[in-house]
C-alpha cells in the first residue's frame, strides 16, 4: 500500500506547522524577573494605604 505524495507533503507541512507553534510559545517565566523587581520595591517602599488603583487601558 502506498501513500500518495500529495498526502506525504500535507503530513509533512502540518508537522512543520506544530513545530514552529510549540516553539513560538512564551516561556512560563517571561516576566518573572520584572514581577520580583516590582515585589521588591513595594516591600522598600510599599504604596500607601487605602489607594486608589486604577485598572485598565489609557482611555480614561
């Protein structure tokens, strides 16, 4: 039984396309380093009590 060529190249395309998404994923710890930066002030400094903290994007 042969396979036929076309459906060879189809195989060997959706391969290369689940390997190049598992490899374009970020890392779990991508902004780790930045989170402990951030955590690392506050205990310094910590911000003040009852604050006001606004969330969300610029258009306020």
């Amino acid at each position: 039984m042969r396979i036929p060529k076309s459906s060879r190249w189809l195989a060997m395309f959706a391969l290369l396309l689940l390997e190049k998404a598992v490899n374009a994923q970020a890392p779990a710890n991508r902004f780790e380093k930045q989170v402990q930066t951030y955590e690392t002030a506050d205990k310094i400094t910590p911000p003040p009590k009852n604050a006001i903290l606004l969330v969300g994007d610029s258009q306020f």
